[in-house]
C-alpha cells in the first residue's frame, strides 16, 4: 500500500516538474522573442538560451519517463 503511495507521489512530482518547466520554457521563449522584435536583441538572447536549455531538460524527462517511473 505504501509503496503505490510512493508511486503515485513520484508519478505527481515528474509530472508537476515537466509542466512547470515547459511554461517557463514557453515564457522565457516567447519574452526574449518580444524583445528581439522590440529592437533590444541583446537582451533576447538570455531568455532564448534559458528556453532551449528548458526545452531540452523537458525533452529528456518526457523520453525517459518510463525509465524514471516503474510501471
């Protein structure tokens, strides 16, 4: 019993980690996109950097989920 708890909290974490870092990704993507647009592309670049390296952190979670979860 307390290891389906387990389970299932582990499960919440991974999923609560992968959406919190795909809406920072997003934000951080689309404010260096306004800034780049607004003529301030040094400060565009920053947050651009920032969403890539999100991106691929959540892009390694979502691959390997099933080796970080036991079904």
């Amino acid at each position: 019993m307390s290891e389906r708890i387990i389970n299932s909290a582990w499960r919440f974490v991974l999923i609560t980690v992968v959406f919190v870092l795909t809406c920072s990704a997003m934000f951080q993507f689309y404010q260096g996109v306004l800034n780049i647009f607004g003529g301030a592309w040094e400060l565009g670049i920053v947050p651009m950097i920032a969403a890539g390296v999100m991106g691929a952190g959540v892009y390694w979670l979502a691959r390997h989920r099933e080796e970080l979860v036991e079904v």
